[in-house]
C-alpha cells in the first residue's frame, strides 16, 4: 500500500502532534508500507525519519501559504504520486483528490469548539473552515482517544460510523535517555523538580498552576523546583513577571524548546510531570512520561484521566486550591512513590506497533470504501 501524508507539521518546532506523525509514519515504513511525506518546507532537524521514507518538500512560507499549498500543490503530488490512501494527520483533508484515493484524517481534539477563546485567530478560523468539511469527506477518521471520539459524535452526529479510535503509542522510541544531566545547570536546575511540559497558550493552564505552586508552602516548594518545558506561544503570558509577582524566585526556571533527548533526559529524572490543561484531546506529555516511569498531576477533564489511568493524581484545573493539594501529595507524601510503581506499566498500554496495526487496517477500510464505491 502507497499512503501519502500530510507532513506540514514536521517542518515546525516539535510538538506532540508533529512527534506522533513521525513516529507513526516510522512504524508504518516497518509494516512494509511505502510512506511519502508532503511537506511545505524543509523538515524541522528535530524529526528523524526512517531512511524508506520519500520526501516531497515545497518551498516554505507562512500559513496563509501553507493553507493554499495543502489545497493545489499537495493534492496534486498525490495524484501524480499515485498513493492509495492519502492521511491527512492533523484536522485537514484537500478538497480536490482522485476518486480512487482513500481519504483518511485524524482529529485530536475539538478545541475550536469547545475553547475557542484559547486559540490564536487566525488557527481558529482555519479549523472553523476546514476540519468539517475534512469530517465529511473522510473515509475514515481517527480520534486519538474515547473522550475526542464522544466529542466528534456529538458535534458531528452524521459523521459517527466513520470514526475510529487509534491510540497514539508512547515516545521516545528514537532517542533513548542519551541527553546525560550536564544540561541541568544551565537551565537553573538546582535540586529535584516536577515539570510543565507545552507550548506557552491559555489552554494549557500554565498561569494557574504557577499560581497554585506560590500557595504550596515554602518549605515544600524548597524540596521540588518547577521546570516549564516549552516554547514561546502567545495569550499575553508573561512569565518572568508572574514569577516576580508571586515571589517564586529560582523555585521556577523556564527552559524555552529543548531536545528529544534532553526532554527525555527531563521525564526520567522528574519528580513528576504537572499537566492541570482545561481541555487535551490526548496529552501527550502524560504518556511521554509515564513511559520514563514518572507519574502525573493531571485535570480531570476531557481524555487526561483516560491516559493517566491509574498512575495520576487528578485535580480540578479551574481551582487553585485544588491543583496545590495534588503538588503537595506528590512533593512531600508517598503518594509519589505508589503511582510512580504502576507509571511503566500504564504507558505499556500504548504501543506505536499496535498504533501503525490498527492504522493500516484503516487505510484498508478506507480502501474498500473506494473500491465499493466504484
């Protein structure tokens, strides 16, 4: 089977999405099946692809353009590239494709519909125009989790025998714990330390959390530094600030983008991951580390309980209060310890290689679909 994708991604900054397409497309390319990755622009240095894997790369540009390419350019290499099933792997599908060609789309979350006040404008006009008709389109899609696919069925009723739950697999997979701790002093890094691991945006709660750690007293904020992991986002967010503003001094430190490795490197030797979002259609810090054998404060919404199972402290991520309970049992108690034990064994529920099994045989539905069709 010939499956093109919708690499646009992976010519940005990782993120969690980018990551699972990578690592996707490397376990399909295992499975024996020919991948080619359409991309914009050049591939982002932060992936690593399986050698098998063909490229298509356009000549970059801003999103307006990127929005225009997956509309002409990309459909046009699938047709011209003659691919079974073209996966569009984040929300998007080109209007105009071969009538033979599977389409196939994963969608990880609804947060245009659910908090929209959260996203940037301009993505949210974007997802506004083109994840429904992507829905419609679809041969199949795929949600990354019980709680997206309950939302997609909801929002789109007449779309519901279509959808498909495919858990994405835990990461990590390329880079091993190779980074060594050296790093750890540069980033102000002095003592044991949880983490916050996303991009800098009001979804993923961070001013809350910050202002839950300043109401952990000050003598057990002393034996666990915060660590945010992350890039630059927007909403106005201004950390140092914040900092100042709530007296937290070098108990916090903000590393900016780090390294797959050094990332790694950060889960293993983590007290725990903190992760109160108000909404994450999957969450993939949580399963990342798990797989490190570190447990997670995570809020009890949308699908984080579902991933953390039974290794997460669950919190309310509206109340500060509640958030600072949850860092206090994982600072200072032994609830650490016990959800630290069951953290591997969660993240084993979640494989790339049965990921890329059940991926492939929904390229395969999608398949037959097209064939019926004929």
């Amino acid at each position: 089977m010939k499956v093109g994708v919708d690499a646009r991604l992976l010519c940005l900054p990782p993120t969690g999405i980018g990551r699972y397409t990578a690592e996707l497309c490397n376990h399909l390319c295992r499975r024996e099946l020919e991948v080619i990755c359409y991309l914009p622009g050049p591939l982002s240095s932060a992936y690593l692809l399986d050698e098998r894997i063909k490229l298509r790369v356009g000549r970059g540009g801003g999103e307006l353009p990127k929005i225009l390419w997956s509309q002409t350019t990309l459909p046009q290499w699938a047709a011209h590239d003659c691919v079974d099933v073209l996966w569009g792997t984040s929300h998007r599908l080109p209007f105009l494709l071969p009538a033979a060609t599977g389409r196939v789309v994963t969608i990880h979350d609804l947060v245009w519909r659910k908090y929209p006040q959260t996203m940037r404008k301009s993505t949210l006009w974007a997802e506004r125009i083109l994840m429904p008709p992507a829905m419609r389109w679809a041969d199949r899609v795929v949600a990354d989790s019980r709680s997206t696919a309950a939302d997609l069925r909801r929002e789109f009723p007449r779309c519901a025998d279509k959808i498909r739950i495919v858990y994405p697999g835990a990461g990590f997979e390329q880079c091993g714990n190779t980074a060594g701790l050296d790093f750890l002093a540069e980033f102000g890094i002095s003592r044991p330390y949880f983490l916050f691991v996303g991009t800098l945006e009001p979804r993923k709660n961070l001013e809350r959390l910050v202002s839950a750690y300043a109401l952990v007293p000050a003598e057990i904020r002393a034996k666990a530094q915060m660590g945010i992991v992350g890039g630059r986002g927007w909403g106005g967010l201004q950390l140092p600030r914040l900092f100042k503003d709530k007296d937290l001094g070098s108990d916090v430190v903000s590393t900016g983008y780090v390294t797959d490795a050094q990332l790694s490197a950060l889960y293993a030797e983590a007290r725990f991951l903190a992760m109160p979002s108000l909404y994450e259609g999957f969450g993939f810090p949580v399963l990342e580390a798990l797989s490190r054998g570190t447990p997670a404060l995570v809020s009890g919404v949308s699908s984080l309980p579902e991933v953390g199972g039974d290794a997460v402290v669950v919190v309310d991520p509206l109340d500060e209060t509640s958030i600072a309970n949850g860092l206090i049992a994982l600072i200072s108690g032994p609830r650490r310890e016990e959800l630290a034990k069951r953290a591997r064994t969660q993240a084993q529920k979640f494989s790339w290689e049965t990921t890329s099994l059940e991926m492939e045989s929904v390229f395969h539905e999608s398949l037959q679909i097209r064939r019926r069709s004929k």
